[in-house]
C-alpha cells in the first residue's frame, strides 16, 4: 500500500507542475487575445465615432441637391435625416 502511494505521489509531483504550467501559459495567451480584442474595439468606436462627426456635419437631407454639390458619389441615406 505504501508503495501505491509513493508512486501516486511522484507522478503527482511530476505531472502537477507541468499542468499548472501549461494553464499559465494557456491563461496567458487568452489574456493576449482580450488585450487584442479590447484594443481592436476601441480603435473601431474611435472610427465609428468619427464617421458619426462626419455624419452630424453633412447638410440637411431635405435640402435641394444643387445646394451640397450632389454629384451621386455619396449615397443620401449616409446625409443627415434632418436633426
């Protein structure tokens, strides 16, 4: 019995710290993509929130074309819905 449970023991002691090792490693990658992911994000609302400026700034959709130069290459629906 003391034998069994020398054994389990040295192959705990083995296998214990190269599992705890790997999940430190795994946890570390994951937290690699989050940063990714986060920093990913912010550079998409710094772009939406500049289209959005853009978007505030055009004229009035109501407005006659000839005032804007409507020359076809901007679609109306991206002009300001009269806010």
């Amino acid at each position: 019995m003391q034998r069994l449970q020398n054994e389990a023991q040295t192959y705990a002691n083995r296998v214990v710290p190269d599992a705890r090792g790997r999940a430190a490693q795994i946890l570390q990658v994951a937290e690699g993509y989050q940063q990714q992911a986060i920093a990913e994000a912010k550079g998409q609302s710094a772009r939406f929130e500049k289209v959005y400026d853009e978007y505030r700034k055009a004229p009035d959709v109501n407005a006659p074309a000839h005032l804007f130069g409507d020359d076809g290459a901007h679609p109306r629906q991206f002009r300001k819905a009269g806010l």
